[in-house]
C-alpha cells in the first residue's frame, strides 16, 4: 500500500495575528462580562475553603534539612530542593554573592486552552489558589502545573485538562516554547508555555471561565488578579506592529550575543549549610544585613486544589519590586529600553530584563553610581509620563507576597538618556519575534510584553 506523498505547508500561519486582535479588541465576552468577573472570582473563593499559616521549619511534613549539605529536600525525591549558590560576576557593586536558590529540574506546563464562540477566540482561565499569592486566589491558565503535579507524585487528583497539553491530537498547537522563570530565585528552571486551540465542545468545570483577550487586557490594569504564569504564557502571544526599528533584528541579535559573551558569569550549586552571609532560625532562613529574601515555610490549606492540604518552603522578598521599561518614540516607532541582565540562576548568562528590575529597598545607602541606572528616573516619572502601572505579583507556588509595581515610563518629548553597553532600544514587535524561542526575555520582561497587549484597553472595567 503507498503512501500519499509529502505536501508542502505554510510555515506560519498569516491569519493568526488578526485572529489574536480581532479577540483583543473584543471586550465582551460570549460567557462572563467583564464587569461581573470581579463577582465571580469572590464566588470561586467562597465556594472554596482556603488558608496558610506560617509554621516553623520542625512543622514541615515530608520536608527535612539533608544531613551534611543541610539543603531542605522533599523525602519523594521530588518536587524542588532549596540549596546554596554561589556567584561571581567580576562587575558590578556586587562582583560576588552567596544566597539560598530553589532547584526543581522538572518542566512544568503552562498551557492555555483557546476556542471560538460566535468568531472570536476565548481563553480558558482558572480561579486558582497559590499560597503565596496576597489574596491567595488570582487568574492563572488553563493548566498550571509541575510534572510531579500532573503525574500525581502527591497521589492527588488529575490536573483538569491537562490531556490538551499531553495527548496527542488533542488541538491545533498556537505557540509552543520554553521560557526562563525568575534567575534571582530558581537555578536554570524552565516552564513549557503552550495555547492550544480546540473546535470540539470543552466539559467547563467549576473554576473556570472563558474570557477574550480584550477582557484579559482589561483585567491587566487590576492589581493581583492576573497570576504570573498566565501573563508568560500570554506574552507568547505573536504582537503584529511595524516592520521599522532602531536596529535591525541582526543588529539586536548581534548586540545581545556580544553581551552574552562579554560577560563571565560563574554560578556554582554550594550547600546551604553555612552559606556566608546567611543564618537559619527556626522559621526562617535571613541575610544578616536584613536584605534580599528570607526563605520561609507555611501550612497550606486548598478546598479545590489536587491535594487539599500540605506543608512547604517558600522564598519571601524583603519589599515590593519595580520592573519598569522606558520608553520613547522613533519617528512615530515605540521603542523600549531593554537590559541584557545578569542573574545568577539563568541557564545561559544573560536575558533581555525590563531597563529596571530590582527592589529598590535592597539598594539603599548605596553611592548614586552604584544603584540600579534608571531606577531614580523612574521613580521619579511624572503622572503624565506613566503609560501602564499595576501591582502584580510573582509565581505564587513558590514567593510569598513577592509583588512588583510593573510600568511603562515613557521619556518627555525632546528628552535623551546615554545608554550603556547592557542596554538597547527595542520594539515591541522585536521582543515578541524573540519570544518565540526560549531563554531570549525574561519573565519580567514577558509580563510587561503581556501588559503591552492591554494598552489599548480601558484602564478599568
């Protein structure tokens, strides 16, 4: 029996982009108005009994410090371990450090569910609980999950949906890609960021709702209810914007190679047992200048998670961060100021960060030449400058209360800054042809790409 023979295919698919903006600029949705979100996400709280209390290290169940390295490990083997690193950059106020760091080798899945109603694509989110987040229950995706989660090491309930992401010939794949999570607190973690989409009819459960990406937008101006993992996964989304820029896309890519190779990064998994500079107490891991982060552990209860209640470390920052991008116009063009940083935990030197990412509370009493460039500038930014500002807060699986005030400050009219050798002016539209490829934009950087999305939408709804 022959077989047919092979058939060239479009190597992208030209209609997508409108499709995308066609559902941006809906701002009504076939299934939840926008306007009752607000009540239907209290609904799924109520519906839900939910807790945390701090407890101290002797309270974790199943979590123990590790003879000899003292790195705090799960006794499954799985799920993440809390170690020591230690990193040398040469450069810098800070050439050298040592701090804790969560390990977890594992990819997880990050996966949004996409179906039209009435020719227009809606996105399937989830009213979920994560015991970091400040009000505990945000928006996250459709599936948001470890693979220990979704193969049941906890021997919990299956992660709704999660066959979409898995199985085969489940939904025509949309994006596809695996990006960075944050390298100041994970060493060299990856999540696999997937939409798919489906034209069978898709069971709704509870906690879940369907929503267009305009409504998504409008959602984006509101402080703490889009989580993290959905605003990476939505920045994954193809931004259609103009063919001109300040540098050519050889030119970018040039440029952030060079940075790459200019700088010598050293990060060395060391254990946690007496790591200089840190103390263990006995309900947090501190640095003894009260700076950076303390690692601490909670009691966690979840009505409507896989598994309903369990103990665990988390990472709490000492303060609110700022991730910030200035911003100004060539001939008519946005232009965004992008920084090849260096974190300890990236899995290859440097990503492209927001012009500012820090929490500025780390760097006080620090001479002017030593603090973040362009963190007074924008802090200082006039009302009139601020294009986007909303609070938001990180992965709420592993921080505790870890919120950035995410902005957009763009220049006055006239005004100029120098740049220096680890930035470079970027557009919009030259962020997202990145992000097709993993481990090019941070996820700073990809929540405020998902943030320029909403720009066009009201600031409130």
């Amino acid at each position: 029996m022959s077989s047919s023979p092979p058939r060239l295919r479009q190597r992208a698919d030209t209609e997508l982009a409108d499709r995308f903006a066609r559902s941006a600029a809906a701002d009504r949705g076939s299934w939840l108005r926008t306007e009752d979100f607000a009540d239907w996400l209290a609904g799924r709280g109520r519906a839900n009994r939910f807790g945390i209390e701090r407890i101290p290290f002797a309270e974790l169940d199943g979590w123990s410090f590790e003879e000899g390295t003292g790195n705090l490990v799960h006794r499954s083997g799985r799920f993440f371990t809390v170690e020591g690193l230690h990193v040398t950059t040469g450069a810098g106020p800070y050439p050298e450090w040592h701090q804790p760091i969560i390990k977890q080798p594992e990819v997880g899945i990050l996966g949004i569910l996409v179906k039209e109603f009435d020719g227009v694509l809606h996105f399937l989110m989830q009213a979920k609980m994560e015991p970091g987040n400040p009000n505990l229950l945000q928006l996250s995706p459709t599936v948001q999950a470890t693979r220990s989660n979704y193969t049941k090491v906890h021997r919990g309930a299956d992660v709704k949906y999660i066959q979409y992401f898995t199985g085969p010939g489940r939904g025509r794949v949309l994006a596809d890609v695996l990006q960075s999570e944050h390298g100041s607190w994970f060493h060299q973690k990856s999540n696999r960021n997937m939409i798919v989409e489906v034209e069978e009819d898709v069971p709704l459960e509870d906690d879940f709702c369907w929503l267009t990406l305009g409504q998504l937008g409008r959602l984006l101006h509101r402080d703490n209810v889009v989580n993290m993992d959905s605003r990476t996964v939505l920045s994954c989304i193809p931004l259609d914007g103009p063919g001109e820029a300040l540098h050519s896309d050889t030119e970018l890519l040039s440029w952030f190679t060079g940075r790459r190779s200019a700088h010598d990064v050293h990060a060395e998994r060391v254990p946690l047992a007496g790591l200089p500079g840190w103390t263990r107490g006995e309900s947090a891991i501190s640095h003894h200048e009260g700076r950076w982060f303390d690692v601490v552990a909670v009691r966690v209860e979840a009505g409507n998670r896989e598994v309903t209640g369990w103990t665990q470390p988390l990472i709490e920052p000492r303060g609110r961060g700022v991730a910030a991008f200035l911003a100004r116009r060539v001939d008519g063009v946005l232009h965004l100021l992008a920084h090849a940083k260096v974190e300890g935990g990236f899995l290859d030197t440097v990503e492209l960060a927001p012009t500012v990412q820090c929490t500025p509370g780390n760097h006080d009493g620090l001479a002017p030449a030593d603090r973040p460039p362009f963190l007074d500038r924008v802090l200082a930014a006039r009302p009139g400058q601020i294009r986007y500002d909303t609070v938001h807060s990180e992965e709420g699986g592993r921080f505790l209360n870890a919120e950035s005030r995410y902005l957009v400050v763009e220049l006055e009219d006239g005004e100029d800054v120098e740049v220096p050798d680890d930035y470079a002016w970027v557009t919009p539209a030259q962020l997202s042809a990145l992000l097709r490829h993993g481990h090019y934009v941070n996820v700073q950087a990809r929540t405020l790409v998902a943030c320029l999305h909403a720009l066009g939408q009201a600031a409130h709804g």
